[in-house]
C-alpha cells in the first residue's frame, strides 16, 4: 500500500513539475500564434526577467562591470532596496519596453518574410539577449525572493497522512506555480477568444499582408503579443528562477517546452498546459518504474521520445489545428 501512495505522491509532484513546464510553453503559444512562427527566444526572455527582477530588486547597478573596466570603478549597488511587489512592476514595464524594441529593430524589417526567417531571427535575438543579461546584471547564480512560500506543506502532508497514513511532500511554490499558471490560461483563452485584439492576433498569425490590407496593425499586434510573452516570461522565471537561483542554464527550460507544445500543439494555450501535465506526470511516473530498470536518468530524454512518437502518428498534437493543404 505504501508504493501505492508514493505512486500517488510522484503524479502530484509530476502534476506541479508539468506546470512549470506549461508556464513556458504558454509564451511560445502565444508568439505563435500573432506570428505563424516558433519564437526560439523565449527561453532566454524569461532568463532576462528574471535577472532584470533580481537586479532591479537588489538595487544593482546595470552593466556595473562594464562601466567598472571603462572608467576603472568599483560600482555595483545603487544602496537600497525595491519591494518585490514594485520591482515585478518594473520588470514587466522592462519587458514591454523590450517589446517595443524587438518589434521597432527587427519585426517590422521583416514583414512578408518566409516563417524560417522569422525563425532565425528569433534565434539571433535569443542569443543577443542572453549576452545581454550577461553584461546588464553579470553571469554569477542570483537567488530570487519575491516573498512566495517554499518548502514543504505541512497542511497537505498532515491532511494525507490523516486520511490515508501516508504523508505527500508537495513543496508550497509548486502550489502557487498551479493556481497562477491556472489564472494565466483561463485569461489568455478569454483574450484570445472573445477580444478584437485576440481575433486580430490569430488574422495576423494567418497572413501579414491580408492582415494589413484589412486595417490590422501588423506593428500593434506584434508590440502586443511579445509583452504579453514577456510578462508570461517573467512568471516563468519567477517561478524557475525562484525554485532553482537565476543562471544562464535556466534558458535551457525552454527545451523541455518543445516536447510540451508537440504534444498539446503549437496553437493552443489549453494544449500547452495539458501538455506540460502530461511530460511532467509521465516523466515522473516512467522514473519511478522504468527507471531502475535501465540505470535511472530516464527524465533527461522521455519527454522528447514521447514527443517524437506524437510527430510520427499526431503531428499536430492533441489539440493544434490539423493543417490541409489542397493542390
């Protein structure tokens, strides 16, 4: 009976693990969506919300290093501090601001363009902006506290091991990431639905030039979409970012995102959570019983398997639109 239980235990955390992944997912949804294309740098947006927040928060001087090697300097810290409340304010204000940019230097160059030069340009500004978080706020493992609990829940453990005689370790931030990933889609959905915004964004998303030949701002669109993925971003790095320290390998969660979106489809914001539940559940489950048998580690590359069985026999995943081409 105790394996039953600590079954039940890994899907619940597999559960909170597979949301966190969804909260990354989200922003390559939406990119999607406004563009026809995959936005390859919304991994590293997240990696620079969440060191733009650290840095805003504890008052650190940007590009302090680069400043210090020019004028031969030892400036870091401005010396005080920001309330978190305030600097997750500004750190979307940042990311809006971000927004702008990317649509004003290289978006609108690109208007008509094949999706695989919107691609690569995504790739290029990824790497522009992680070399940028580098420079602005440095490379050094940053510890992020915005005031959301950790640790272990004493309230589920008590209850369980009340009712079934066996406590479930669920950590309390893996609680708040479900209720605010839950928030983030149902408002997303209502967006993108049953807003004129949300109908321009899926037009744009169809064709840039019948889009503008309708009177769609092809500019609004964009600026507006990509601060949406950014705030998205920053969720995702607060939550990353809070449970594991802000470092450059937390750019790396947005590969864990790909089999998310294969599975639940690169057009829809349910998908993307649906999908992360899944990777998070069955990664988890498949360790717990495949795992000893094959040496452990499945969990670096069952996702990306059960993703590649998606592409053979559902390529569109669970809930993406099947595309028909006539000719």
């Amino acid at each position: 009976m105790d394996q039953f239980f600590f079954a039940a235990e890994v899907v619940a955390n597999g559960l909170m693990t597979g949301v966190m992944y969804s909260l990354v997912a989200l922003g390559f949804v939406l990119i999607f969506k406004a563009s026809g294309v995959f936005n390859y740098a919304q991994g590293v947006l997240a990696l620079f919300a969440a060191l733009t927040l650290v840095g805003i928060q504890q008052g650190q001087i940007p590009f302090a290093d680069l400043i210090n090697a020019a004028f031969g300097t030892s400036l870091h810290q401005f010396g005080w501090t920001v309330p978190a409340v305030l600097a997750i304010a500004l750190t979307a204000g940042v990311m809006v601001l971000l927004a702008f940019l990317i649509e004003k230097l290289v978006l609108q160059h690109l208007v008509g363009q094949e999706p695989i030069i919107l691609f690569m340009a995504t790739i290029g500004l990824a790497y522009f902006l992680e070399g940028l978080g580098d420079v602005m706020w440095g490379a050094d493992i940053k510890t992020l506290d915005v005031g959301l609990p950790q640790g272990i829940s004493d309230a589920i453990e008590g209850a369980t091991a009340e009712w079934f005689g066996y406590g479930f370790f669920i950590d309390r931030l893996d609680i708040w990431a479900t209720l605010i990933a839950a928030i983030l889609v149902a408002a997303l959905v209502a967006f993108a639905q049953y807003t004129k915004q949300g109908r321009a964004m899926r037009a744009v998303a169809d064709d840039h030039q019948a889009a503008l030949s309708v009177g769609i701002s092809l500019r609004f669109i964009w600026v507006m979409v990509w601060s949406i993925a950014g705030f998205v971003a920053l969720v995702a790095g607060i939550m990353w970012g809070t449970k594991s320290g802000v470092q450059f390998s937390l750019s790396l969660i947005a590969l864990k995102a790909l089999p998310v979106l294969m599975l639940g489809g690169f057009t829809s914001i349910p998908g993307a959570i649906v999908g992360g539940l899944i990777i998070g559940v069955g990664e988890k489950l498949f360790e717990f019983f495949i795992g000893p048998m094959v040496g452990g580690a499945t969990e670096n590359w069952f996702a990306y398997v059960l993703a590649l069985v998606f592409l053979v026999f559902r390529p569109q995943g669970l809930f993406g639109e099947r595309i028909i081409e006539r000719v």
